[in-house]
DNA sequence: GTTTTTATTGCAAATGATTTGCAATAATTT
DNA sequence: AAATTATTGCAAATCATTTGCAATAAAAAC
C-alpha cells in the first residue's frame, strides 16, 4: 500500500471523513499513473476497474488532496493546447519540470540553483517565498530531428 | 507612439492585415496597464473609450499577438481563484515573476542564475530549452504582517 | 447484526473562460 | 466612388471544472 494512501486515510479520519472505494482508487492510480495525469486520464484509467465512478467525484479528490498539501495541480502552458490542470503526488517544492512542446512528455528535475535564485529574491525584496515553480519548454532529444 | 504598437503595425502590413481602431486601442492598453492584465481587464479598459468593443475582439487580438510572439500569455495558479490567463507585452524569457497570494500583486525580477539552470539541464538530459518560466508564490512585505 | 446518522456519491444542470460561425461592417485596393 | 475581403459584433458553442440535490453507503450507535 503506497504512501500516499496511508496518509490520506490518516487524514481523513481526523477529522471523521470516510475512506471510500472511490477515493481508494483514485489515491492509487495518482501513484500508478507517474506522469502528472489530467482528471480526465485519472478518471478514464479508474473507470476501467470501476465503471460507475463519476468525473466529479475525480475532481471533488483531487481538490481535496490538493487542499490537504498531498497532490499539487498545475496548469502547464502547451503552446495550442486545451487549458487542463495536471495534477501531481508530490510536494510542488521539491522537483520542477521540462515539457516537450512537441510530443507533451513531461521531464522533472531539480537543481539546487533554484533555492539560491529563490533565496537572493527573498533577500533583494523583503519578499517571503514560500513554493516556486520552474518549467522549461523545449524540444526533448527525440523530437528535435 | 510605443514600440509594440509599431511592431505589429509592420507585422500586421507584412501579411495584408488591417490595422483597426480596436486593435490599436488593445495594444495601447498592453503598455498602459503594465501589471498582467487579463483578457476582462484588457476589455474593460479599453470599453471606457470605446463602448462597442466586443470582448472576442480582444480574446482574437491577444491569440493573434501571442502568435506572433509580441504577447505571452500565461496562467497564473492563484489558489482559490479562477484559471484565467494573464497577458504580458514583453518575450517571456527576459522576465519572471513573483505573485503575492494574498493580495495578488505580481513583481517582476531576473536572476542570471536561470539562464544557468537552463544550460545545466540542457547539457544534462540533451533536451533543447526554448523558454523558462519562473514562478515564485508567497507574500510581499505588506501582507506579512 | 440491525438501525441510525451523515459524509460522499452520481447525476444533471450551472458556471466561467475562451472560442467559433456567420452576417454586417469598415479598411484597403482598384 | 465602387469593389474586395479582413475584421468585427453578436450569439451560440465548447471545454474544463464546479455545484445542488436526492440517493447511496461508510461508520457510529444501538
């Protein structure tokens, strides 16, 4: 059982929610699924094992996931794309990511330059920063022949 | 007269475009208001001098800039607020931006550290890195109090 | 284990941002 | 000034997401 279950059901009953099969699911695809899936993909991939979810019940997780800092949604700017959210298992702080304009595959990395950028902004503007996001678009070596 | 009114002026020409009251008036406000204006906010300002505008006049306007590279759009993730696209006269890669989310106020900064990140991954993974988008979440020094 | 309570679901309808089809309008060309 | 056609305004469509509400099903109480 991944982690992201046994954390999310400790949550859920602090405070006297309920652990259903539906949510079950959608926690599981989210760490099957790697590669920062839609609501709609999340929603199709679970529909398979139970065929009478519903999508809202997909995004009504997700929010809630996103609210208890658990998954993070982030819109990634596609050039002529649809404006989807995309929703990720993991704390927004710790990776960023490289997008392939081309064939939409996403890369994450980290850098450790990135806490310095963040931290000369903090000093420079008396700013606090509390989460940065980084993504690059490119072409990935596959799609630049 | 700004630069990017010239600009696309002399792109418009290029191709057999009209150059319009309307677009004239959209392109103005891109420089008057310099804060990320969205799409509304661009269509209420410029309302004021001429009521007839249509807002799918300026949604057209800003595709067609965006297109053209003399705008980039980009989409903000406020926590609880809508997914609306904000617009931004100037290349993305030579600016990136710190968004107060509390009072939504956006600054602008530049590290060259970024470029630095871009070369590290570039040379890393062979990926080709077109643009960089950077953006750091927090509170400016007034809503930390 | 059955009943009760109420959080959660499925459904359908609403929403907000953005896009599109089309006839009317107005820049540019002739 | 007339002809051409890019652009507009309007209304309706679309897409992703959210919401109200009655039905369902966890967990609690018996």
């Amino acid at each position: 059982m991944g982690a992201l279950l046994e954390e999310a059901t400790e949550i859920l009953r602090s405070r006297g929610g309920r652990m259903t099969n539906q949510r079950k699911r959608i926690l599981e695809s989210l760490e099957l699924l790697g590669s920062h899936p839609s609501a709609d993909e999340i929603f199709a991939f679970v529909s398979q094992s139970d065929p009478t979810l519903n999508l809202s019940t997909v995004y009504r997780t997700l929010r809630w996931l996103e609210q208890e800092g658990l998954v993070s949604a982030r819109h990634f700017h596609f050039d002529e794309d649809r404006r989807t959210d995309r929703f990720d298992a993991a704390s927004p702080i710790d990776h960023h990511h490289f997008i392939c304009t081309e064939c939409k595959s996403v890369i994450e990395f980290d850098n450790r330059l990135i806490g310095e950028v963040k931290n000369q902004f903090s000093r420079q503007t008396n700013c606090w920063v509390q989460s940065v996001s980084v993504v690059l678009y490119g072409l990935c070596p596959n799609c630049q022949k």
